[in-house]
C-alpha cells in the first residue's frame, strides 16, 4: 500500500483537487461578470457520510470510532451550517446573474479551505515520515 492510497491522505488529496477546480469556476464566473445572459455557475461540495465517511465514489471511507460512551458525546443532532446559496442581487438588465461581491467572497472561502487542506497533507505527510524513522 502505497503513502497515497491511505485514507486520510486520499481524503485530502481529493478535497485540494475539489477546490482547485473549484477556484476554476469561480475565476470563470468573475471573467464572465460583464457577458449578457451569463449565469455563475458552482460545483458541489464533497459530502460526508453520517459517520464521518467521504460520500464519493472510488474513496475509501473514513469513519470516526466511539469507543467510550463520553467521547463525542452530544445529542447527534448538529445545527446544519448556513450556506450562501444564492446572490444577493438580482439579474442585471442584460441577463447577467453574476454577483462580483459573493465570487470574490467564494474565493476567499475556497482559498482558506485549501489552505487548510495543504497544511494538514503536509502535516500527515510529515507524521508518516517520523514514524517510518526518515
């Protein structure tokens, strides 16, 4: 089993995919602002499973294990995090639907999330390494 194939790091790896394709579309939508007719588009988010597993195909599945009845304990019910899911502004007169504010906001969502995601493959990376003594 190759460093790769672990579950974490494929997690991981998967997800700065994600988000560089991500950060495509949200560039492509802030090009597009002045073009009559055109519409932002998004890509999906990677959804997890109830017990922490990635819900995508071809992932392996990494779930959270309780192992003693007070760790993790809490109601089960989480309150769903607030997603923007629309402009705050209308249509322009020529059709356009981009909303140059909420892409620039995406984009620095999208950039603090990779971010983040980079800095804990690294850190993976790097505990795998001091545990095989390199």
């Amino acid at each position: 089993m190759s460093v790769t194939d672990l579950p974490l790091v494929a997690m991981l790896r998967n997800r700065m995919q994600w988000q560089q394709t991500r950060q495509k579309v949200l560039a492509e939508n802030v090009a597009n602002a002045d073009t009559p007719g055109f519409r932002a588009r998004e890509l999906k988010a990677p959804r997890f499973r109830p017990d922490g597993s990635l819900a995508a195909a071809g992932l392996p599945g990494v779930g959270l294990e309780r192992t003693s009845l007070v760790h993790l304990a809490g109601t089960g019910q989480a309150a769903p995090p607030e997603e923007r899911t629309g402009t705050r502004f209308e249509m322009m007169p020529s059709g356009n639907a981009v909303s140059l504010e909420d892409e620039m906001l995406k984009a620095a969502d999208n950039q603090g999330d990779y971010q983040l995601a980079s800095l804990l493959y690294r850190k993976s990376l790097q505990t795998l390494r001091i545990a095989v003594g390199k």
